[in-house]
C-alpha cells in the first residue's frame, strides 16, 4: 500500500523499499535513506503546523526536531509553540524557520514509516 506526501518523492508516494529523503539530526545533514516499513495507523485527528515556507499535517503525538535555546529537541507536535524554530529543507540545505500557527485540522488516515538508518524525513520540506 502507498503512503501519500508531497515532496517525500517527486511522485508523492512512499512505498516499502522506496528512497526518500532523512535528516539526521545529530549532524544536521540530508541522505536518502530506504523505507523499511510502513503501517497504516487508521484514522486520527491531525494538526496543521505552518510556518513562512509551508505546512503539515501530523498527529498530535509526532515528534519534530525543533531548535529551542541552542540545543536540537524531539518535540511532540502538540507541544511545539509559535515561534519554535523548526527545520525546513530548501535548495538541498537545512534552515530553519518559525512556527507560525498550529491548529486542530480535521481527521486523516496517517502511517508510521521507519527508514533505515534516521527517521525524521523530509515532508512539504519540513522536517518530521
């Protein structure tokens, strides 16, 4: 079964075995790593993360690499606050942006993908 996001993969689809793009936070770099597994997690509410460059949709309980008094911290979605600093992809480089708003978004099928070797990858050009 395919897993839908835009610009993990020019087509918009992760399937087992396929190559997306991670982030390692440790150092701060972008690989492409295999998808080793995905399951369907069924039907959740989501959140709507934004910031300048975009935005995404997560559970409440996804952990974001953020950027919070000089230290790289996994922070649950539901605790990220406006002007977290976040990590956004562009042009091949790693910057990071402000959250900007954070909202309740409706219902969603959402997945649970493990990659190789990291698991924060890249989606809409943020980091997850």
């Amino acid at each position: 079964k395919s897993v839908e996001f835009s610009k993990v993969k020019a087509k918009g689809k992760i399937w087992l075995g396929d190559k997306c793009y991670q982030f390692d936070v440790l150092k701060p770099t972008i690989k492409t790593s295999k998808v080793v597994r995905v399951v369907e997690s069924g039907v959740s509410e989501v959140l709507r993360i934004k910031t300048p460059v975009g935005f995404i949709r997560a559970t409440d309980n996804h952990v974001i690499p953020t950027f919070r008094h000089g230290w790289v911290l996994e922070v649950k979605a539901r605790d990220l606050k406006p002007l977290d600093l976040i990590f956004v992809e562009r042009d091949n480089e790693i910057w990071t942006e402000p959250v900007i708003d954070i909202k309740p978004d409706g219902f969603a099928e959402v997945y649970d993908i493990t990659l190789e070797n990291h698991n924060h990858f890249i989606a809409n050009g943020i980091v997850v």
